[in-house]
C-alpha cells in the first residue's frame, strides 16, 4: 500500500517537472534559432564595439612648395557608464578638465543607456588634460580637420571637406588620391562593461600628397587685384586666370566674390565680345583670306547687314588698317573680316582654339560653352560671331585660347596638378605639358602677336601697357543675355582683357573679367589696369628685365579706351 502510494506521488512529480520542458525547450530553440541572428547583433550593439580612425588627408602645395592645405588631429571624448570605477568623481573631474557644466554632463550621463559622447573637436592640450587623469572607461577618438595655413589663397580652387571626404573643387576632384587610411579597432566588453579583447586592422592605403600648378604669390596678386577693381567699378563678380602658355599650367584661378561651392572660371559662361576678334583675325591670316597690308572700310560706325540687323562701332570709323581694326576695337572691320573668311572656315577655327569643348580639367561642373552647330548658322551670326557675340565660353577657355596665339599657335592641354607623391615625397605621377593640335602656324602667330602690341602700345588696351614691357592684348566689352528671355539687357555688359608677356617671349597669359561693372563701362577702363597691376608685381616678383627696343623708343598716340 505504502508503495504504491510512493510510486504514485513520484508519476506525478515527474509529471509536474516535466510539464514546463516543452515550452522551455520551445523557448529556447525560437531564441538560440530563430532570433539568434537579431538577438546577436543586439548583443554585439551592447558589448563589442568597433572604432574607426580616419589618418589625416593628403596635403596640398602650390607650385613652389608652400603648404596649402593639411589635416590637423581632434579628439572626441566619450564614456561608457558601465566601467566608470567612481561615476560622480570622474564625471567632477571630466567636466573640470574639458570646462563643461557639471550639471548638464550628469544629466546626459543619467539619459543614456551605457555610451556617453562628452565633448567633441578637443584640441591637443584638451586631449591631453583628459589623459592625464586615467579614468577607465573613458575614450579619445582622434579626427581630422582639415587646416588652410595659407587662409583664403587658393580656396575657390582647394574646395570644401566634410566628415573627411572632399565636397567641392581640388578636394573633390582628388578625394582618391587625398583620402587618409582608415584603421579600425574592435573591443570586446562582458556584462559588466570590462574590456575582454582589443584588436586592430588596418583599411585604404596611405594617403598621397598633390602639388598644384597655382603658384600662391600669383594667386594672390590676382586675388588682391579683382577684389580692388571689382569694388573700385561695383562689379557684381570679378574673375582672373593666370596660364603659363608654354606648358598650360594654370598658375592663378580667382574670383571674387569667392564661391568655394563653385569654380567660376570653368563653370561660368559669357559671350567674350571683342577679346575673340584675335581667334577671327588668325583664323583669316592663316587661311590667307587677309593680310597686314589690307584695309577695310568701316562705314562711319554704322553698317545695316540687312534691313533688320545694323552693326555699330563704338567710335565711327573710316578706313582701317588690318591692325586698326584690332586696335580701334572695330566690329564693322571684324565682321568683314568673318564674313571674307567663310562660315566652315571659321567654324573649323573656333572649334580648333577649343571653343564648345570642356579642357579637361575634370571638375564636375566644367561648362564646354555654348557653340550652336553650324549648320544653325546665319548670316548674321557668322558676322556677330565674328566680334565675339552669339558664341558663349567659359574663362579658362579664352585663357587657353590667348595661350595657343602667344606660344606660336599650338592649344596645349590645361594643368592644375603638376605632380603627387606619396609619403616620402617620391613622385607617383607627373602631369607633364600636351599638345592638343596645332591651331594656326608659328607665322601666323607672330602677325597676330605684333597687331595686339599695337592694341596694347596704341589702341584700345592701353591701360595694360607696362613702361618699358612689351605687352599684347585685346580689350573686350559685352552685352549680358537674360536667361529668361534669351535678349540682350540695356545697361549691362561684361568687360574684359586678355593678353600675354613679355610678348617676345611670353611666359604669361592673364585674362582679367569685370560682370556689369557699373563705374566704367569698357574693359579697357576696368579690366586693362588689374592686367596691369598683376604684371607688374609678376615682373617685380621674378625680376624679369625690361625690353631695350622699348626704353629707346616714344610711346605711340594711343587711341580712346572704348572697348
């Protein structure tokens, strides 16, 4: 009796102790097999933690070495509750050091679950306060900011950096090469927050360094000189390109007001007005359609191409030499010469100096200009196209252009990176000088060359002319165009100068460009003396010696500036 009594209360508490073994066990297989994977990964959240270090970026130089821009270490300093051996002490003594309220840091800390971020972007003597004091559980993460020691020199070209990638310009442009290598470290903590495990790794390789064509003391001067004559003539912007026309390294790209989003000088477009009566005038003297001794006939300043479309002249006009075209500034004369060249032959030129194509300069926005196809050509636009209306370009290709007239006729690919080297300076590559084409013959190139001294010695660019330095150069003056309506707008214009020197032998190509100045009007009252100002300092700067045929010789009666 005794026993089957005892056998019947052991069935029933196995009975009840296997009773909750199915859920249990069910229980178990949904968490070990079904939300393992979530489960982990909230638990990897919680106790492993893997921390990135981006190495500092690539720096940036200018031609003759001078640093432009380079990484500078931060840190950002952070906790982890569950390791802190005396909260209150270490949050008193954290909030002394990094001088933050101590009621507002333990208020975060009582919000947060385990991490608390403490302050970000300490400086060096700030990181090193926060070492000082040995706190466990307390965390330095280094960052990199990006430093310009040379301040605003060169910013519209260096661009803008963001959570350590390149936004805008050089910095864009060469996020690859710039890049810093990013090392990651993973920390293992327990349950109760103590570290178990470090380890480290290693991401992208070094980063390279760039060195630019810009030269900062060129640079500068063109920064200096559109800011004073954009405020001196209220020009709503203002913009200089700098090229050596030999290897067509850009040694200065300005503008002002500066825009460091943008990179004006190969995004903005403008009708380029009478600088591009020079690309007419060798285009006709290489295919032989005129020569230096010819002469044109420019109707007393006013010519009706048809019944509906008159060509004016700035200054009436009768008959002018081939170089008083040029240095009278006429877009009778130039009209007549465009329409003696042809159609197909100036649009062969046009395409040649590299007008409607993009440099090659890579950088996002670049603009190939406007250059409508031919076969839309009328009349009338191949006689206005003639003086550098109906056709849209961007700066840097009218500099480019200048550059192929002063280096005997051939269009060189533009540079703005010379070289980048790695970490111990040894170059990876050379961006070493190309010719696109040869645009127009060596002989041609010096006819060219001797009718934009005359400009500059007696016509419309005097202003450019340097006592004792031969200067060519052409002035330029331009209706602005209503995106809106597609017509010109009354009262405002767009006024430049573009030339080179020593003429003889250049070894510079400046473009100066005046948006609607409102003082003067005419790029040779408001571009041609910030050309001028520039060379000098450049001819200061590098003690280059003055021409002995000019110090011998008057200077010429120069024409009215009215263009």
């Amino acid at each position: 009796m005794i026993s089957r009594t005892l056998k019947r209360r052991i069935r029933i508490c196995l009975l009840i102790a296997a009773v909750p073994v199915p859920p249990i066990a069910f229980r178990l297989f949904y968490l070990q097999t079904i939300r393992h994977e979530n489960l982990s990964a909230a638990a990897s959240r919680e106790f492993n933690r893997t921390v990135s270090e981006i190495g500092p970026r690539g720096r940036i130089f200018d031609s003759r070495g001078n640093l432009l821009a380079e990484s500078i270490v931060t840190w950002n300093c952070s906790l982890f509750k569950k390791e802190l051996r005396d909260p209150a002490r270490d949050l008193d003594a954290l909030a002394s050091a990094l001088a933050l309220s101590k009621k507002e840091l333990k208020a975060r800390y009582r919000r947060s679950k385990n991490f608390v971020s403490v302050k970000k972007d300490l400086d060096h003597a700030q990181a090193e306060a926060v070492k000082a004091l040995k706190l466990k559980g307390v965390l330095l993460e280094a960052r990199q900011n990006r430093y310009y020691p040379s301040g605003s020199i060169a910013r519209n070209i260096l661009g803008l950096v963001g959570a350590d990638k390149g936004l805008t310009g050089v910095e864009l442009l060469y996020e690859k090469v710039l890049t810093g290598r990013i090392s990651r470290r993973e920390i293992v903590r327990d349950a109760g927050g103590n570290v178990l495990y470090r380890n480290g790794e290693d991401g992208a390789a070094a980063p390279m360094d760039i060195h630019l064509t810009i030269d900062k003391n060129i640079q500068f001067f063109a920064q200096e000189a559109i800011k004073k004559y954009a405020e001196k003539n209220r020009a709503d912007l203002a913009m200089a390109v700098i090229q050596d026309p030999d290897t067509g390294r850009i040694l200065a790209m300005a503008t002002y007001p500066e825009d460091l989003e943008k990179i004006q000088p190969v995004e903005w477009v403008y009708e380029p007005g009478s600088t591009f009566k020079a690309v007419t005038l060798a285009a006709a003297l290489e295919k032989n359609i005129v020569t230096e001794k010819d002469s044109f006939y420019c109707e007393n300043g006013a010519w009706a191409l048809n019944s509906k479309v008159t060509i004016h002249d700035h200054e009436p006009e009768k008959t002018l030499t081939l170089s008083g075209v040029m240095e009278r500034s006429s877009n009778i004369g130039a009209a007549k010469i465009g329409l003696k060249l042809g159609l197909e032959n100036f649009y062969l030129y046009v395409k040649a100096f590299g007008f409607g194509t993009r440099t090659g300069l890579g950088f996002p926005g670049e603009s190939p200009g406007i250059l409508r196809p031919m076969e839309r050509y009328r009349t009338v636009d191949l006689a206005v196209g003639a003086y550098g209306h109906g056709i849209a370009a961007t700066p840097i290709q009218v500099a480019n252009a200048y550059s192929a007239l002063a280096n005997g006729g051939q269009l060189l690919e533009t540079r703005l990176v010379d070289r980048i080297t790695d970490g111990s300076g040894k170059a990876v590559f050379r961006n070493e000088p190309a010719v696109i084409r040869r645009v127009i013959s060596g002989a041609t190139a010096a006819a060219v060359k001797r009718i934009l001294l005359n400009v500059v010695n007696a016509g419309t660019g005097k202003n450019a002319g340097v006592p004792g330095y031969l200067i060519a150069g052409k002035t330029g003056t331009s209706k602005k165009i209503d995106p809106a309506t597609g017509k010109y707008i009354t009262n405002k214009n767009v006024a430049s100068f573009c030339g080179f020197f020593p003429a003889d032998k250049p070894q510079y190509t400046i473009l100066i460009i005046l948006d609607n100045p409102k003082l003067f009007y005419y790029g040779g009252e408001t571009a041609a003396p910030a050309f001028q100002e520039i060379a000098k300092k450049i001819i200061t700067l590098n003690g280059i010696k003055p021409d002995k045929v000019l110090l011998e010789s008057k200077p010429p009666q120069a024409a009215p500036v009215t263009d």
